[in-house]
C-alpha cells in the first residue's frame, strides 16, 4: 500500500497542540516534532560551557594554587593522570558511573527493550556478580600495588612484551568504541533538532577535548560528576511525563505484556539464542567484569583513591548507581512501546534509525515545555562526554606508562610528559571524530558496541585471570594465549557480523502495529523479521560463528586461559613457592604464603607495595 492509501488522519499528540486540517504526512510530522527552541539552545550550551569552564579551572587557576603551596608537589603525571591519588569517594562513584553509563547505554538499552524485549534486562543480576568479583580479586591487587596503568600489573607479573600486548590491545578496543559513544548523542541532537550529526560532533568533542587536555584526571572527574547530576535528571523527567501520558505504570505493564515483550531468558545451552540464561550468566558477567575491574577507563579512577577503604566504598556506590540507572534504560525501554504500541516509528520511518526511538519519546512528551528538550540532549550528550573524557585521559595514561616510558633510556622531564599527555589527548580526540563517518553506517549501537569490545576485551580478561589466579603460567604462555584467542575472537566477530550484513544471522524482533497512526505513512517496507526464524542445519563454523555476542568476552578469556595452559608445558612453567604473593588475588596468597614471608608480613596486615621494589626483585 503507497501513502495515498494509507489512514488519512490528523495526528493528535498526548498535549493537545493544535492540530491542522489536513493529515499530515511522516515528514511534516518529523519536522513538527523538532521543537528545540531558545531555551532548549540555551540549556545545552550552558552544559558544554560548565565543562569548559570546570577544564579551565583545573587546568590553570587550581594548579597555579597549588604550585606556591608549601605541600609536597605530585609529579605531573601523577597529577594528571590519577589526581594525586588524593580524589574524594563521592565524585570519583559519581565519575565511575558516568563513564559506564554513557549514550550507548541512555538509547541502545531501551532501544534493545523495546526491538527484543526484557531478555536482556537480566544483565542487571550480573552487574552485581561482576562488582563482587571486582572486590574480591582484582581490586586489592591493583591499587595495593598503586599502579598508574593497569597494564603495568602485566609487566610486574610476566615481562614487558605482555604489557606491551595488554596496552595495544586496550588502545584499539577504545579508539574502536569512543567514536560510537561519539555518534549516539549526536542522533539523538539530529533526531530533535534536525542538525546534521557532522556539524555537532566537532563542535562538542572540541569542548571535551580541551576540560580533558588542560584539566586531566579532576577536570574529568568533576565534570563527570555534573554530567550525572544532568543525565538522571533527564531520565527521571523522561519517565515521570511519559509513564503519565500512557496512563500510569499498570497500563505501561499491561500494554508491553501484551505485546510480548515481557519474557525471561531462555533456558537453553544453545550458543546461537541471541539472549540465554547461559549468555546472560557467563557471558554477560565476563563483560561487565572486564568493564569494570580490568579496563584502565574504570580503574584509573580508582587508582585516583588514597587507599583500599575509599576504594571499596566508591564500588558499593558505583555498583548501586549503574543497577539503579540501567534499570531506568530499561523502563524506559518498556515506555516507549507502551507509547507506540499501536503505531511503530520505525514502520513509519517517523524515526529513522533504531537509536532515535528515545529522543522521539522525549519530544513527543517533553518538547512542548520549553528547555525540557535541551536537558535531555544535555543529559544524553553528558554521558557521551563523560565517556569521551574517560576515554581520551586512559589513551594517553597508556601511550605515556606503556608506549613511552618502557622504551626511553632517559627519564622525561616534567615539560615533556605535559606535552605528550596533552598531544595524546588531542590527536585521539580527533581521530575519533573523523571515525564516526564510519561508526554512522554499522547498524545498531548496542550489539555493535558489544561485538567490537570483545575482539580485545576477551584475550585482556583472560590475561588478567591467568596473571592473578593461575601462578604457574609464565609470560611466553600467556603471550601465546593472548594472540590466538585475538585471532581467533577477531575472525568469529568479523565474520558474523558479514553474516548478519548477508542476512545468514537473523533475530526475530518483538510484533510491532501500525494501525493506530495518525498520519500519512509508506507501510510498504514493514519489517519482515517479527516472527520465528527458522533454524536450519549449521555446520561446525556456522555454529561457531552464529553464537550470540554476549559470549564473545568469554570465549575470548577462556580461549586465551585455555590455550595458555595447552603450551604451558612445551614454553616452561613458574614455581608457584618463588613467586610474590602480592601479585594474586587475596584468596589464592594463603597456598602461595612461605614461612620467609610469614616472618615479614603479618596474618591479615596490609603493607603498601612498592612498585619498583617489586620489578627489581624479579
């Protein structure tokens, strides 16, 4: 049917504006629902100013300060990246939410909601198991040992080409996801403003990259903390208007059930079910405990803490802020179908991409009052920036711990490493914005952003548990490990995802309607995958790489632990009684305790480590 034939209605939004005679066709109403006045302007503009001026403070009026105090003066490295490991609890929780949090979660969490329903929503239980195993394995290791790199760790405890591993593949993972978390806010401000997203992306990377180059570790830790306060504000008027306009929480509850969005995973050891109770429990708490304990993004704020108490208190308050707002995406996701239930913006091409389904909610039930609008763009495009900071200040942590000072026979002096910090900061900033070219044209940001991390995140998780919980295997294993589990990851993601571009991997989406629209519409390129797809016969590659991405993070690790172990006995093995128990996790050290170190530390006693004396003893 061509639009002609279509329902021919007025369309009658949920706050009574006018409405016009004739019907109105998709475009005008796209063009009707842009509603980003002065003050919508205003309210953005006055986030990305606060940034600048947050950056400018700490980068010029509070170092000036310090630098005629009588305290002692932290190196500029040290300062700069990890705020002379004298940050507070409350905004260093608030800036680890922010970075976990960012665009792609605000829209691809609901966006997943609303496409494939509540499956998905049970990754909230391994948010809590990842932050358990991150107190109890990783971060008494680290910041004990009160690195600047996480990826130092790897040197301490095998040599310098595993770190040298750990960095690059770090390195790539991040400049793969930071032009994504780039890209998301910007639909968001072309879907309500009609701005193209290559004019608004380098005008607002030019703000994060100056806060970030000028301020370090502070700047983005305070603007993180202001980027917080704005995102859930947003979110919380998103919800509180939209769950009133549909009628309440019990018809919100209602229409979703009977559009079968409500269901648990399936309990199934198939690797192919895009969303199981198997990849929801191994899968998906591998990812989240290589986001949030072995990703330099996340640690180097810890590290940011003066010692093991702060540190365990920022990780209850981080862990209850991402479980509280994840779970609002994921309302939010319910919200938006209760509001289209019976009229799809995606059929009707009202929203032209998946990711745009959340700014469309907040200007169809927000953009009649005025600056609601712009606190939302602000909020999605807080939590891109608090992202981007993160990102960009943990680049060049990297390339100035792990690039730069190995290979240097001769120390930097202070105005060297302020330059190749800054320089970093800047050249990554910009090769990010020039990748969101590329980043527009891959498809939906949530998956996307899932099967790109897990081609470096899997090998680095699998690093980590080996150097923490596995003594015996030395660097060459773990090397090896490392390098055929990135092979192998890299061709299962490359090639699935050149699958799902053929249309071999298919996943049925939830029913959707149009036959409650109220305006002039082409239904003739309605979705055809909202049924069961039919499973065929696999061969043993098809199975491999059909396997749902929530598994790529722990194939990766189990490839790399597993592969290690298989050349640990041609490659040599450590003696678990010669090596430093501090290296390990704290419920392996009692089976690696000597009586030599029984004599020097204490049952229970927790003595600083000194990096240095550590790497020279080895």
């Amino acid at each position: 049917m061509d639009a002609t034939e279509s329902t021919l209605s007025t369309y009658d939004t949920k706050d009574d504006i006018s409405t016009t005679v004739h019907p109105m066709n998709v475009a005008e109403l796209s063009s009707s629902l842009q509603r980003f006045g002065i003050v919508d302007y205003f309210v953005f503009v006055l986030m990305l100013v606060v940034c600048a001026v947050i950056g400018f403070y700490f980068g010029f009026i509070e170092k000036k300060k310090k630098t005629g105090s009588e305290q002692c003066r932290a190196s500029e490295a040290l300062d700069y990246l990890v705020g002379g490991r004298n940050m507070k609890v409350l905004p260093v929780s608030l800036s680890l939410v922010a970075s976990f949090v960012s665009g792609i979660s605000l829209l691809g969490t609901s966006t997943e909601i609303y496409v494939y329903g509540t499956q998905y929503a049970f990754i909230l239980f391994t948010l809590l198991i990842s932050g358990i195993i991150s107190w109890y394995v990783f971060l008494p290791v680290f910041c004990n040992l009160q690195l600047t790199s996480t990826y130092e760790y790897l040197e301490i405890r095998f040599d310098k080409s595993v770190r040298l591993l750990g960095s690059v593949l770090f390195s790539i993972g991040t400049i793969f996801w930071l032009p994504i978390v780039i890209y998301v806010p910007a639909l968001a401000f072309n879907q309500v403003t009609g701005v193209n997203i290559h004019v608004v992306t380098p005008v607002v990377c030019v703000v994060c990259i100056f806060y970030t180059c000028v301020g370090g570790l502070k700047a983005v830790v305070w603007t993180d903390v202001l980027q917080t306060v704005v995102m859930v504000g947003s979110i919380i008027l998103v919800i509180i208007k939209g769950t009133a306009d549909v009628g309440g929480l019990a018809i919100v509850w209602q229409r979703n059930l009977e559009g079968r969005r409500i269901e648990v995973p399936e309990m199934t050891w198939d690797p192919a079910v895009r969303v199981s109770m198997l990849s929801i429990l191994l899968g998906s708490t591998l990812y989240y405990t290589q986001n949030t304990a072995g990703n330099q993004v996340i640690m180097q704020r810890y590290l940011s803490l003066p010692g093991m108490k702060e540190v365990k208190g920022a990780l209850i308050w981080f862990n209850i802020g991402i479980i509280v707002l994840t779970g609002a995406c994921f309302y939010n996701g319910l919200l938006i179908y209760a509001t289209y239930h019976d009229c799809d913006p995606l059929s009707t091409k009202l929203a032209k991409a998946k990711d745009q389904l959340v700014p469309l909610l907040v200007m169809d039930t927000l953009g009649v009052f005025p600056g609601m609008a712009g606190l939302f763009v602000a909020g999605v495009f807080s939590a891109a920036l608090s992202s981007l900071s993160t990102g960009l200040n943990s680049l060049a942590a990297v390339i100035l711990e792990d690039y730069i000072k190995p290979f240097r026979k001769t120390p930097l002096t202070e105005r060297q490493i302020a330059f190749v910090m800054r320089l970093s900061v800047v050249l990554m900033g910009v090769l990010c914005v020039i990748l969101v070219f590329v980043v527009e044209r891959m498809g939906t940001v949530l998956q996307l952003t899932m099967t790109l991390a897990s081609i470096t995140s899997g090998p680095l998780l699998g690093l980590f548990i080996i150097g923490l919980m596995l003594p015996w295997i030395n660097g060459k294993s773990a090397l090896v490990g490392s390098i055929a589990s990135t092979c192998v990851v890299t061709w299962i993601c490359l090639r699935a995802q050149l699958a799902i571009a053929e249309g071999e991997i298919q996943y049925a989406e939830k029913p959707v309607a149009t036959d409650g629209c109220k305006y002039i519409f082409d239904n003739s390129t309605m979705p055809t995958n909202t049924g069961p797809i039919e499973k065929g016969s696999k061969s043993t590659l098809q199975y491999i790489y059909h396997m749902t991405f929530m598994l790529y993070v722990a194939v990766g690790a189990l490839l790399t632990v597993i592969c290690a172990g298989l050349v640990t006995p041609f490659l040599g093995h450590n003696d678990p009684r010669k090596m430093k128990d501090e290296l390990f996790s704290p419920f392996l050290r009692k089976f690696l305790r000597r009586a030599e170190y029984l004599k020097v530390q204490q049952p229970n006693e927790e003595i600083p480590i000194n990096i240095l004396k550590i790497k020279s003893s080895l």
